[in-house]
C-alpha cells in the first residue's frame, strides 16, 4: 500500500453515467506528489470526463477520489483552491494585455499584495514573455498563448496541475518548449495530470494510463508498455501505395495492427519469419514493391493500436 502522504491524486473506481451510457467505467489509480501522469486514448475513451470529475467540476455516478487530500465529493471547494487547470481552449482574455491577464488572475487567486509583483514577473520570465507584458494576449502566436496560460494557471503554485490536452494545435517545436516548462514544474514539485493525444507528448510522462471506452486498460512507464508489447512491429518500405498496401494485408491471418506509419507501414506479427513471408508475399502478388520489411521496436503508437483493438476498438471505429 502507498502512505497517504505518498499519494496527492487518488481514484477509486470512479465511475461516471450520463443517462445509460457510462463515460468513465470503474477507474482507480493513485499519483505521487512531482509526477507527471498523462491520459492517452481515442476520442469518446473518458479522459476529459475523468479529469473533470478529479478537478470537481463534474460529480462522480459512483466511486470516488482524493485531490491534494480532499474528497472531489464533499470538499469541491478545497479541491479547486489546491489546483491549477488548464484546458484546450484558453481562459485568457484576449482583448487584455498580457500583464493585465496576469494581473487578473493573481486577483482571482487572491494573491497577498507582496507576492504578486513577485509570481507575476516568474510567470513573465518563465513563459518567455518579458519582454511583451505590454502587448495584447489576441496578439500572441499560439505558442505563446499557451505559455501565457500555463503561467496564469500556476500563478498562486498550487500542488495540483490539471492538463487538458493543452497543446492541440501547436507546431512540434512550441510543445516541446511547452513540456519543458512542464518538467521544471514536476522538479519543483507540482503534480501534473496531462491528456493528450499527441504520441511524443506521452513519451514525456512518468507513467501514462491509456484508456479505452471509458476503462483504464494499460497503466505504467511509457518504456515499460513498449517492453510488454505482444509480438514484433514489421517495419514496411514499399515502392507503392501505403493506402492500398494495408487494404491488401487485412486478410492476412498472420499480420494484424496493420497501419500506416509515415510512409511506412507498421504490422504487427506472433511470428517475425512466417509473418515477413507473408506480408512480402501478399504485397508483391498485388504488385506492391517491398523494399525492406524489418522487425523493429514498437513505438507507443503501436503499443496504442494493439491495446485499444484488443479491448474492442474505440468507439466508433
């Protein structure tokens, strides 16, 4: 068992219902204080659904959790002043300066007068934004946006920090300029809970929990998942059609998880001889050229596809 103080998030089969269907199916876990837990799945798997009910926005059908110590439940209250959350679509005001957002939410927070000056200029340093505290927030790249939000969601250091897929739209270079202001925060010590759908983004968590339809099905180190991967990814290069190649493989028995990867395909096989013969021979009697099919590590995305079809596919797929 885990101490209580080793523990500042804490599911017990949380379990959420609208009507007959059940959004989050029974999920439990616990996060330590400095981790970095980030929720993978397709579109409709519970993620957001669960972190509204953790961030006590939304009352858990049954079960139950604990946020920095307090029942999502009966302690809403304490719950939202122990957190910072961040979500896909800004709370910025667009129409303000940077500095007058900041302001604002150091206001909100109620911040002691002597520490505003001081978390206002950390959140302006550490977003990059010194020198356009004076520009209009509507103004901003994207990137910087982002920033700007993470640094007003911080901005009274709560212990907790909510992530809801925060990134979407932002170009590879800004999100990892974005996660890297996420690692200095879980060094300090602020607990991140993260959703995304971004494969590299995952890569960064300390564990990641995939879910699926509404249920945690895989919960560890994102190398730990790959470790466990159930067969070998066949790494295809062809002279011909991606698209067409995958049509041609589905009825191979011995290939499955069959996926475009790039330019590449990505199969996945019991059997790493039997398998490549197979895969060659149906592609080359379809007159798809094979240039190489070599076996290679499973990428989290491979890891991804085989957990989510083994637990029936995600909705609407």
């Amino acid at each position: 068992m885990t101490a209580a103080h080793d523990v500042s998030v804490e599911a017990r089969d949380l379990a959420r219902k609208f009507g007959d269907f059940t959004a989050v199916d029974s999920v439990s876990f616990a996060v330590r204080p400095g981790e970095i837990f980030g929720f993978l799945g397709p579109n409709g798997a519970g993620k957001t659904t669960t972190l509204r009910m953790l961030t006590s926005l939304l009352p858990p059908t049954s079960g139950g959790a604990t946020v920095a110590g307090h029942d999502v439940a009966t302690q809403g209250q304490q719950v939202r002043r122990s957190i910072g959350y961040m979500s896909q679509l800004f709370s910025l005001y667009l129409d303000l300066r940077v500095i007058e957002n900041l302001e604002l939410f150091a206001g909100l927070y109620d911040l002691p007068p002597e520490r505003v000056g001081e978390r206002i200029g950390w959140a302006l340093e550490t977003a990059g934004l010194e020198d356009r505290r004076e520009a209009l927030t509507g103004t901003l790249p994207l990137g910087l946006k982002q920033r700007l939000a993470l640094g007003c969601a911080v901005l009274d250091e709560p212990p907790v920090l909510f992530l809801d897929e925060p990134t979407s739209g932002v170009d590879p270079a800004a999100r990892r300029r974005f996660w890297d202001l996420i690692d200095r925060l879980a060094e300090d010590g602020t607990t991140v809970l993260v959703s995304t759908h971004y494969m590299e983004e995952a890569e960064y968590c300390h564990r990641l929990a995939l879910m699926n339809r509404g249920r945690l099905i895989a919960l560890d180190r994102p190398a730990a998942l790959r470790e466990e991967f159930p067969g070998t990814i066949l790494d295809v290069r062809l002279d011909g059609d991606p698209a067409r190649a995958v049509a041609a493989l589905e009825d191979v028995e011995a290939a499955s998880d069959i996926g475009m990867y790039g330019r590449a395909l990505h199969v996945r096989v019991d059997d790493p001889d039997v398998g490549r013969r197979a895969v060659v021979d149906r592609l080359t009697r379809e007159g798809l050229g094979v240039r190489s099919a070599e076996a290679v590590p499973p990428s989290l995305e491979d890891v991804f596809v085989a957990r989510v079809g083994q637990e029936g596919g995600a909705l609407g797929g």
